[in-house]
C-alpha cells in the first residue's frame, strides 16, 4: 500500500534492456535478474519494477514492440515464479503492458502518462490493475512553472485514466523527472525546481512516487557525467523528495536507499508533528 500515513516505499529498478541509460542496472541472463531481484527485496523494496526498454528521452533506444514483449513477459513470468512482492511492468505500449499483466504483474508504470498507446488505459481498466502514472512533455503550451506544467500534465492523464475506467484508488503519480527538455527552463532546472515544490502535487489527490535514481540532472548539478558516480546525488534528491511530501522512491541501489528513505521520513515526521 502507498499513501498517505503509511511508511515510505522503496520501489527496485530492474532492467532487461541492454541499451539502459545506467549500465550497472542491467541485468544479464535469468540468474542474474533473479539475483538482483532478491537483494532488493531483502534490502526493502517492497515493489519491483522492471523495464524492458530504455525511456531515457536523450537516447535513441526503441526496440519493436515484440522485443520488448519478450523480454518484459520474461522477466516478469520468472520473477513472479520466485517472488511474493507485486511486480510492476515499466512500459507505455499495449502488447508488452497485456504480456506483463499475464505474466504476473500488478502494476504497470507508463512514462507516457497514458499518452504512449490509446489502447493501454483499457488494458490497466480491465484488469483492475495499479499505475504509476508519470508527468511526460506533450504538444502544445504549459504554465511556465516547472511545478504548475507537471500538475497540469498529470492532472490531465487522470482525466485519461477516469475516462478509461482506471479506479483513482489504483493510481499513483510520477513528476516526470529527466523527462522534459523542451521548457523555456532549462532542463537541469526545471528538476530542482519540480523537486523542490513537490507538495503542490498533493493537490492532484493521489499519492506521488518520484524517480530521481542517477538521472542527469544529478550530472549536470553536481558534474558527474557518469550515471555510476551519481549516488550521493541519487540520495541526497530521495531525501528532498521524502521531505517534500514523496510516498514512494523508484531507485537502482535499494538498500542505500532505503536508509536514506527512513532517515528523512523520521525527520518528515519529527518536522510535522513538532
């Protein structure tokens, strides 16, 4: 469960996708992904989400529909073989949403905010299933806040998920971090500004899941070019995130994360209840 009142989630980030933006999160071969799979949940993720198919918006990565059905059902089949913790499947397309669901998955995280594949919404409705609903660039203007441009996004792809039949209880949001480059504000700045006013999305009424594990606004903040030098950054944004109002951490280095989690969740609260 995530909400409000209930202790902060640790989301694992596995991937089966070689071209990942993040080589060391790639798992290599079943064992490997299995392996991984079970250091997360003994470290205290409590959901794992799995991607076959990198979404970085700078990386030309796109793979057929078929390959990522492939590789996500995979996956997804092994590990809810072996594994209690739900599973979420990291996709914005119909096919490998629909394979994963099959497969054993619960949740299905779209970094398209529903606007990826029309057919997607009533795949999610149909099979009552969760969603992490992420804040993603569409065409046409948006309020010149970074924070006012996230909640008009999300606010409209839970008009898309009402339309569709997706129960709102089922429903978690995403900021969309690293996913919008086309602002008048530059990219690196419209995440810190995004994070920084994170509780305006409680105005959206759902509980808020933030993403922020090595992404290049880290590189660009704190001059580490490579993803695996951005860890301290990584948790350092997972701290602000929880301090701003963050009911769930998406992260690639789960037991790291996972300390930082309860550190700022028990200061959240010594800071709320003072």
């Amino acid at each position: 469960m995530i909400g409000d009142g209930l202790d902060v989630v640790v989301i694992g980030a596995l991937n089966v996708s070689p071209e990942s933006f993040y080589p060391g999160s790639v798992a290599h071969g079943p064992d490997d992904l299995l392996r991984r799979a079970e250091a997360m949940v003994a470290a205290g993720a409590a959901i794992l989400d799995v991607g076959a198919m990198s979404t970085a918006p700078y990386r030309e990565t796109a793979i057929s529909a078929t390959e990522e059905e492939d590789r996500l059902a995979g996956a997804i089949s092994l590990l809810a073989e072996k594994l209690e913790v739900p599973l979420s499947a990291d996709t914005s397309r119909a096919a490998p949403a629909r394979a994963a669901l099959q497969a054993g998955a619960r949740v299905v995280n779209d970094v398209t905010g529903l606007r990826g594949d029309p057919e997607l919404p009533g795949i999610v409705a149909r099979a009552e299933a969760g969603l992490i609903v992420m804040a993603a660039e569409r065409p046409g203007p948006l309020p010149a806040s970074p924070e006012a441009g996230v909640r008009t996004v999300l606010a409209e792809s839970l008009d898309m998920a009402a339309e569709a039949g997706i129960d709102a209880a089922h429903i978690v949001v995403d900021p969309g971090i690293g996913f919008f480059r086309q602002q008048s504000v530059a990219w690196h700045e419209w995440d810190c500004r995004v994070l920084a006013g994170l509780s305006e999305l409680r105005a959206l009424g759902r509980p808020v899941c933030v993403a922020v594990s090595r992404k290049s606004f880290i590189g660009a903040v704190a001059d580490a070019p490579d993803p695996s030098s951005r860890l301290p950054g990584s948790l350092a944004a997972a701290a602000i995130a929880v301090m701003g109002g963050a009911h769930a951490i998406r992260a690639h280095d789960v037991a790291e994360t996972v300390q930082a989690v309860r550190v700022a969740q028990a200061l959240r609260r010594a800071r709320d209840e003072g």
